[in-house]
C-alpha cells in the first residue's frame, strides 16, 4: 500500500499551487540512459580520441570515479562530450508517468536535458537559464518546464561540467531569483533524485540555502533507504520525506495524487475551471483584491443588520480614516454566506485601473470570456457586459476605498465607479454592491443607503478591552478603556494601537495613555493631532529594524506578500531579524494582514504618518529596495516595449513608475 498523502501537498494539489521538480531517476525509469552510461560509452566509442579513455573507463565502473569527475578530467573535449549527449538525450518516447505529474501541476523544474516532460505531458512554455525574457514571465505563466542545467536542442548550453555548475549556482542569477521565488510561493514535490550522488546533494545544499525557512513545506518522493537517511542526516529544512518502499508503487502513488486534482475542494473564491488557461494580460492574484483580515470584533449590530437587508441593493459606507469601513465590509462579507460569489476590489490610489478590475470581475462571474476579446472595450461597454453576465445571480461585491472616484465638488461618485454604480441602481439583479470611501455622498434613491459610521460607543470601547485576552484586572481594564474613548472619541484604528500596548502590561498601557494625553478630548476630525498623539507614541518605541520594515511597507503601491518583503529586504535584513520585525508590527496591530493569505499593507493613516513624516531625500532608500524588486520583470521590458505586456509584466512597469513619481525625484530611468 502506498503511503498517505500529507496534508499540506493534498492543499497544494487542490489550490493549483504543486511545482513538480524531477530528476535524472524518473527519466531513467523511462528508458533514457543515465550519466554513467552516457560517459562509459562515450568512453568506449571515442577511445581513439580521448587521452586515458580505457583508464577512466575501469576507474568509472570501479566505482572510484564519478561521471562527473571524469567529464571533468575530459573537458578539454567539448565537442565530443556534447555530441554524445545530444546523441543519446534526444530521441524520447512518450512516458505514462510524466503524463500522470502532468494531471496533477502543469508547472516543472527539472535537472535534466532530455524532451520527456514537455512531450508526454504536452507542455509548450520550455524555459531555460539562458532566456532572460522567458525566465521573467515565469510567475504569469500557468505551465512551463523550467530547465535549470539546459535544454537537449541547445546543448552547447547545458550544464555538464563542474565549472558549469559553480557558474549558474554560486553567483545569483535571473534563474536562481525565480528558482527562489518558486521555492518561496510553491509546495515542490520532488522525484527521480538521489543523495548519494554528490550532484544532487550539492543541488539539495543550494536549495536549502534559498529556503531559509521561508515558505511552504516541500516533500521529497524516494524508494531508497540511503536517500532517506540522507536526508535526516543533513536536516534539509522545510523538506518532508515520502517514502514509496518500492519504485513500483510510484505510478499507483501518483494515480492517487491525480484524484485529489480532479475533485478539488474549493472556497467560492476559487470556483474557475481547472482547465482553463489565463490569458497572459490578466492577473490572477492582486493582493490588494483580498479582504482584510477582522479580528476582535465589537458594536456596529445596526450597521450589520442594514448590510444584511435585502432592501438595499447599493451600499456607501462612509467616514473618517481610521473608522472601520473596509473592516465593516470585510466582517459582513465573512459572516454571510448566502451568496454564490462574494468579490473583494480595491481602489486606493488605482484609478488608472479600473478596466483591469471590472474585467476581472466580468472573469469571476464568467471565465469562459476571454480578457484578449474585452481589450479596447470602453468603460460602459464593460459595465453593460458585466451585469449581462451577472444575470440574476446573487453575489456581493465590495469596491473598497473608492476615494479617487468621489467629485468633491457635487459628493457623488464619477468616472467607472460613477458609471457601475448608477446601472448597479438601475438595473435589474439580485446582488449588492458595498462601496467605501471617506466623502458623504449626496444621494437619495429607494434601494440606496449611506452608512456614515461614528466612533465606538464608551460601551463598545469597553467591550473591545476586556474581550482583548488582556492580563490586566477587569476593573482596571474598564478604567483604561474609558480614559482610551474619551481620548480618541472611540476611533477604531487608534483604539487598536492603544490596545496593542497592554500586551506589554499594565504598565506600558497607562503610560502610553498617559504620554497621548493632552488634557482635553482629541477631535476625531483631526487626523493630523490624533496621528502626531497615537502613532508618534508608538513610532518611538519601535526597533530600528521594526522601522526599517514599517518605512519599506509605507512605499509600496499594492500589497506583497511577506516572502517578498522578505526578498526585499534580504540585503538589509537577515530573514531570522526580519520575522522579529513582522511579530513586533504585528504585535503593535500595525500590518493589515490578507484573508487565508500571506499578503500584507499598512493601513492607510499609518502609511499617511510614515510617509509624511519624512522628506522625499529620506524615502529615496527605501523606495530603491522596492525598485530593485520590481527591476527583476523590468529589466525583460525593453525587448517588448513595441508590444503588448501582460498585465504583470505591465504591473511591475507601473508600480516603478508609481514609486519615482510619487516622491517626485524627478529622475525615471527603466535601466
């Protein structure tokens, strides 16, 4: 019997997020010749050629030299070792069990030169080290095989000496960066691998490195007794051993794999066909498009019950910064599941996006639709299209931080959201729309509400302390939490930062009360003195690389995950510094975490307070971190500026743009 499927590649199976990494074993398996039978007979067929072909011949299949050492030894012969391997390697017959790793992940990594992944598995996207501009679209594409040590067809290219090797792994290169990222986003399966082969090892070595403990577990498919022990010998971090017995319970284990891929377990989030293939001008995943995580919920019943109403199919959720709108949004959102589609959006500072968000709209309700065919479309027409296709569908849809898109002259919304809003009142359908933003909307229509929210009442202050898991005296807790909503008019941002500050005890929570004090209730209106009172109090006691960490997440212009920011910041953060960073702003509820996602971003007012605390000259450090992440994709750019980008490669463009014009340096430069 083969064993169990661990949970974690079962999660990675279902949600389409498996790399498959396969070695030299699994092409032996189907028939191709390994290296050590390549060398010998090259050995023996070039031995009129090769000094000492007889001599390293006897020493290979003795055992006391390695393939790799011999071609070493033989170097020299390029040409001859080349051929050799081009001879052998090219010629594939179709395998049943790379078919079967190609029903269960559609993305590859491979060591191996050989044809047989792409031609039994029909994957048309071959990548290889040499490619820049195919190494950068790897993260928009949802098939390829990467092929770390080359491709058969250019052998020249291929990776077969040991100064090859030492070549592409001990200097960071393009495929390296990508190796990482995949490593970083993706569970990898590994298979066909040996670790008494010095080669893999050294690949496991480099591998280990690029982890770091960052990411998600990975699993290593073995039959090998000596590989297992290998592995808990050398403690491969993050890498889980599945141990098969017998090489032939690999194809029924697989087989098993297959299942878990064809009846996948999905949140309604996920509900697109498995089969379909994105177009390359569509992005699939924008962190800023997933709900914010809401804990420590309290009060906003009435608000709550309104959402909940069907009498209301258009809802503008309102207020100052800071006062729980797009939290109110997310909350309802996560409380109500009677709809079959709940969509998230987000705005902020977006407006030149709004094509690419109803388009993507019009996709969640309907993915059969191709992006290529609504390229050119106007604002209308997409408008029109989508609520075509929603039909009488019942969804929800929540545009958050619309502000861009409010007339501050008239208070009512213009532009797309103007437009989606008016049909979204006019037409026929079973959804709700929830739009926040800060402006009051002038407007009165039956099935069209405001929700202008106030501060937490003194009761609900209260409620939100002593629900806090606090080891402070509940009659004390009280008494903070009154003094905390006479300070701050019972604001939820600033009363989360108060609260932060009782997780370092009683102490820390009445002098940091104490230290924002100023005698006299702050005026919720004035964002300006309850930022200098609160956020300043919580800036001085922050760490250095807390700081670091805080300014870098001011500067971005959509949401990352934490693995990026890792990235990000790796040459100024080790990664163990990094994580004390990511708990401390945790700890301060500074970071707005992503639901059931890795991705992060600050909330508005703390970016507002980081960003206008400092001049432009002191930004422009960490505004180059984000820069050089994003040169990564810009730097293919330049051969494909006279073409059509994808909507990641585009994003990537922008987002630098966005970063050199935002703090006005007045120097943009794509080199």
């Amino acid at each position: 019997m083969y064993p169990e499927v661990p949970g974690e590649l079962r999660d990675a199976i279902e949600n389409d997020k498996l790399v498959v990494f396969v070695g030299a074993g699994l092409s032996i398996n189907s028939g191709l010749p390994g290296w050590g039978q390549i060398v010998s007979e090259l050995l023996q067929e070039n031995k009129d050629y090769i000094n000492k072909a007889d001599a390293f011949r006897a020493a290979l299949e003795s055992g006391i030299m390695s393939p790799l050492d011999i071609l070493d030894k033989i170097e020299d012969s390029r040409k001859t070792v080349f051929s050799a391997f081009e001879k052998k390697l090219s010629e594939t017959t179709p395998s049943d069990l790379h078919s079967a790793f190609g029903k269960i992940s559609r993305r590859f990594v491979t060591t191996n030169f050989d044809k047989l992944i792409e031609s039994s598995a029909n994957i048309k996207q071959i990548i290889t080290p040499d490619s820049k501009f195919n190494l950068g679209k790897i993260d928009t594409e949802e098939e390829f095989v990467l092929k770390l040590h080359g491709d058969i067809d250019r052998v020249d290219n291929c990776v077969v000496f040991s100064s090859q090797y030492e070549e592409l792994y001990k200097n960071e290169q393009l495929s390296t960066f990508q190796l990482k990222k995949l490593f970083s986003s993706y569970t990898v399966l590994f298979v066909g691998f040996s670790f008494t082969d010095p080669y893999v090892t050294e690949l496991f070595n480099f591998v280990t490195n690029l982890q770091e403990d960052l990411g998600p577990r990975h699993f290593f498919i073995s039959n090998i007794q000596e590989d297992i022990r290998n592995v808990e010998d050398k403690k491969i971090r993050a890498l889980e051993c599945i141990d098969i017995n017998d090489f032939s319970q690999l194809q029924p284990y697989v087989e098993s794999l297959i299942t878990i891929k064809s009846t996948p377990s999905l949140s309604p989030s996920q509900l697109v066909s498995s089969t379909e293939t994105l177009s390359p001008l569509y992005k699939d995943i924008d962190g800023s498009d997933i709900a914010p995580e809401v804990t420590g919920w309290v009060g906003r019943k009435g608000e709550l019950d309104i959402l909940k109403s069907d009498v209301f199919r258009v809802v503008f959720i309102t207020g100052f910064g800071g006062e729980g709108k797009s939290a109110l949004a997310s909350y309802y959102l996560q409380h109500e599941p009677d709809y079959e589609i709940a969509e998230w959006k987000d705005f902020k500072e977006q407006d030149h996006k709004f094509q690419h968000k109803i388009i993507s709209m019009i996709r969640r309700l309907n993915c059969d639709v191709s992006v290529d065919d609504l390229i050119g479309f106007s604002d209308s027409e997409l408008i029109q299209l989508f609520f075509k296709k929603l039909g009488n569908k019942k969804a929800v849809f929540v545009l958050d931080n619309v502000d861009s898109y409010i007339d501050l002259e008239n208070f009512e919304p213009t532009n797309g959201i103007g437009e989606l809003f008016e049909v979204a009142m006019s037409a026929e359908h079973n959804s709700k729309f929830i739009f926040t933003c800060r402006p009051f909307i002038q407007y009165a229509k039956p099935r069209f509400i405001q929700l202008n929210l106030p501060g937490l009442s003194e009761k609900n202050t209260i409620e939100y302390f002593v629900n806090g898991d606090i080891g402070i005296n509940k009659e004390k807790l009280v008494s903070y939490a009154k003094k905390a909503y006479s300070l701050t008019s019972g604001h939820a941002l600033w009363l989360s930062l108060i609260l932060a500050q009782s997780k370092k005890g009683e102490k820390a929570l009445k002098d940091f009360l104490d230290k924002i004090g100023t005698g006299s209730t702050i005026d919720k209106n004035d964002t300006s003195i309850m930022s200098k009172n609160v956020l300043s109090s919580v800036w001085e006691s922050l760490h250095e690389r807390d700081k670091l960490v805080l300014r870098t997440l001011a500067e971005t212009v959509v949401a990352e995950t934490e693995e990026d920011y890792a990235e990000i910041l790796k040459d100024e953060l080790n990664f163990k510094n990094y994580q004390k960073a990511l708990r401390s702003l945790r700890s301060f509820n500074l970071i707005v975490e992503k639901r059931d996602s890795k991705y992060i971003e600050l909330h508005p007012l703390v970016k507002q307070f980081v960003i206008t605390n400092y001049p432009p000259a002191e930004r422009d450090k960490y505004i180059s971190y984000l820069v050089r992440f994003y040169d990564k994709w810009v730097v293919v750019l330049k051969e494909k500026m006279s073409s059509k980008l994808s909507y990641q490669e585009f994003s990537n463009f922008t987002n630098k743009a966005e970063l050199f014009w935002s703090n006005n340096t007045g120097h943009f430069d794509l080199e």
